[in-house]
C-alpha cells in the first residue's frame, strides 16, 4: 500500500557511477537481494549513519573505512541486517568488503559494506560472496533501476531521483535511490539512501553539504517512531565533469549543486513516507511560531508519533482534541495554549484555546477524507518553523510486522 505519486524516474547516467543488482537468495530464491556500486578513482563518498547504539555491523565498518581509504566499492545487501550479531557480524562484513578487494586488487577498507532486513540472524556471508563476480561482470552506468529494486525490503515501489544542471556548458548530473517503509524514525530512519553526483567537490565539502540535506530531509521523517539499527546515507562526487573542484561552500554553482541534491534527499525522504508500511495517508506536521527549533521539533514528533492521532488519520477522523493534548504534553515551557492555532490544510480548528468559531465536524472530515493532509500548528511565541513528514497508522502496519520473518 502506498500514497501518491511517486514514479520511478528516468534515471541519467552518472559518469564515474557504475551499479548492478545480482541474486544471491538471501531470503527468496531469484531475488536480486545483492547490489553493488562502482566509483571511479578519485571519488570522494561522505556517509551519515545511524545513532542506535546496536548500530549493525556493516555500520561500524562503513564508519572506519570512510576514515581509512578511498573508496571504490559500495555492497549492499537486503534480507538481513546483519545487526546484533556481535564479532562474528564484524568478521562476516570484512569478508564481503575482502571478497571484492581481492578481485580488484584493492584494500578491503576500499570498501563499503551496508545491510537491511531482519535484525540478529547471521549474514550469510557465503551466498554474498558467491555472485561478487557476477556482480562486478554486470556493473554498468545503467544500473540504477536495478539496484533501486534490489535494496528494497518491504518497500512496495523503488524510490529514486534523477536531474540535471548545466554550467559553463556541463552537464552536471544528481542521481539518487533509497529504501524504507517501516521502522522509520531519525537519527536516521530505517533506510538506505545513495546519492551521487558526477561533480567535483572536496569530501569536508561533501560531507557538510551530507548532513545538511540529511537533516532537511531523513532527519525530518518517521512513520513508527522506531530507530533502526542500519540507518545509512552515502553522498558520492565521481569528480568526472570537466569542471573545477568545488573546494568550499559558497560561490554560484557550489549553490545551485547544494540545492538540487537537499531537493533529492527530501525527495527520497518523502518517497519513503508515502510507502510507509501499510499507509493510506502521506501527512505533512507543520510548525511554526517556536520560540527555537527544539520547541517545533518536540511539537511536531508528539503529534506524529502518536498513536490516537494517527489511528484516527486511519479512520479519517477529525478527532481534533487528540492533536492539541500531544501539542500539550510536548513539553514546550510555559506553552500559552490560547496562543495556539491549529489547522487541518487551511481549515482553521482551534484557536483561543479550544475549537475556532468557525469550525464544523464537516469541513474537518472533508479534510481528513483525503490521502494527503497538513496538521498545521502555530504555537504563536517565536519565529522558528520545522516541518515532518508522517503517517497513519493502519491494520495492514500490524500484518506486515506480525508477519515480517515469516
């Protein structure tokens, strides 16, 4: 089940980003469940990554090769998290970052390993590494409809960017896939997102620049309130334009590549929102009038991360007294609750602390009836303003997780 419309786009060749999806049957026979990225030498890749503290393996390791080498090799596999698997995770991991190291000559830090699926079952490193081969035979600038399909997990549709810029005559190219439907909530979101450009940019560049679009964008979404434990971004310059090096952020065109990759991260951010497990509505939680940005934060979580909210989103049910109680346990200082104002899109509901005059039972469940809806909240004590993207909360949520290692 999923929201809107989100198609996959036709994806353009990055130059310097060359990607493939094999099966190695991790979970189901013929499945592409293993994915590999190529980055031409002289690439610089700048990761963020989760902060549950029983992060996955490949996460440790993806953290110490950044530190450690260039890297030329991205893998991924779906099916199995290969978290909370201790030192044995660790070993299984290197293995698969070795495998491919010693095909192409490379050191093993060369490589970034990354996992998603069922959290504590051993990797079966061994299936992994039997199509590595295959993989690196297959690998081609045209692969990024492959590898969006075989990151995927409970996903029912491949999420992917792609757009274009010209400078100076160049084309300058921002592609983008990413997975995630349930277990979504920051710092990250159970998701796995690659982004990459074929531009030049210096990695302390590259890795500001991945943070900011992250916390635009991945930071900025949850659908169960749950922190996985494989959250990972990975942000690639191939460095393959006929352009110079874009060594600090500031200038026109650092500006305009900025732009187009925070608008692929927020993109895929709400690609993975509109699939989120068992979905019928995509929900947008707008905050305005903070007194800093924690408040609209704070607001903006209680009101998306609540169950009676969200089960009456499912029942399309403008059950507006459970908004403004999560507005009011949301633990703001000395909250003014008849400063507060809330809207359903444009439709004013409370104001002067309890429902606006002008509101009727009708013009909210007009509202709610559709499939996609702002929670507008002004909290009428500052100028801050964040937006989260959320969901409803649905009987198909429970079946796919009751259902999830069967």
């Amino acid at each position: 089940m999923a929201v809107g419309e989100y198609p996959f786009p036709e994806m353009h060749p990055v130059a310097g980003v060359k990607l493939t999806a094999v099966s190695a049957g991790i979970k189901k026979p013929g499945r592409r469940d293993v994915v590999l990225f190529e980055l031409a030498e002289g690439s610089q890749v700048a990761g963020v990554f989760t902060l549950n503290a029983f992060c996955a393996a490949p996460v440790t390791v993806c953290k110490k090769h950044l530190a450690a080498a260039p890297i030329r090799y991205l893998v991924i596999n779906s099916g199995n998290a290969n978290a909370c698997t201790g030192e044995q995770g660790i070993n299984d991991a290197l293995a698969t970052c070795e495998s491919i190291a010693q095909l192409r000559g490379l050191k093993k830090e060369q490589v970034l390993p990354f996992s998603t699926g069922v959290i504590g079952e051993p990797l079966p490193v061994q299936k992994i590494v039997a199509v590595i081969p295959e993989a690196l035979e297959k690998v081609t600038e045209q692969g990024w409809d492959d590898a969006a399909a075989g990151i995927m997990t409970t996903d029912t549709r491949a999420k992917g960017f792609s757009k274009q810029i010209v400078w100076q005559s160049q084309t300058i190219t921002v592609n983008g896939i990413a997975k995630g439907a349930g277990m979504i909530k920051p710092n990250m979101a159970t998701m796995l997102g690659y982004i990459a450009t074929n531009a030049k940019v210096a990695q302390p560049v590259l890795q500001a620049l991945l943070r900011e679009a992250a916390d635009k964008s991945f930071n900025r979404i949850t659908i169960d309130g749950d922190t996985s434990t494989n959250d990972s971004c990975i942000l690639i310059a191939s460095g393959q334009v006929d352009l110079p090096e874009i060594q600090t952020a500031e200038g026109e065109l650092y500006q305009q590549l900025r732009d187009v990759i925070i608008e692929a991260h927020i993109f895929l951010a709400k690609s993975i929102v509109a699939d989120g497990e068992g979905a019928t509505k995509f929900v947008a939680v707008d905050v305005s009038g903070g007194g800093d940005r924690n408040e609209c934060l704070d607001v903006g979580y209680a009101v998306a991360h609540s169950p009676l909210i969200k089960t009456a989103l499912f029942a399309s049910d403008p059950n507006w007294g459970r908004i403004v109680a999560a507005i009011g346990y949301a633990g703001v200082k000395d909250l003014d609750a008849a400063k507060v104002r809330v809207h359903l899109n444009d439709v004013l509901i409370v104001e002067n602390g309890g429902r606006a005059a002008s509101y009727t039972e009708e013009q909210g469940q007009a509202v709610m009836s559709g499939a996609e809806i702002t929670i507008r909240i002004d909290l009428g004590r500052g100028d801050s303003h964040e937006t989260l993207w959320t969901t409803d909360l649905s009987y198909e949520y429970v079946r796919i997780n009751a259902d999830y290692r069967s």
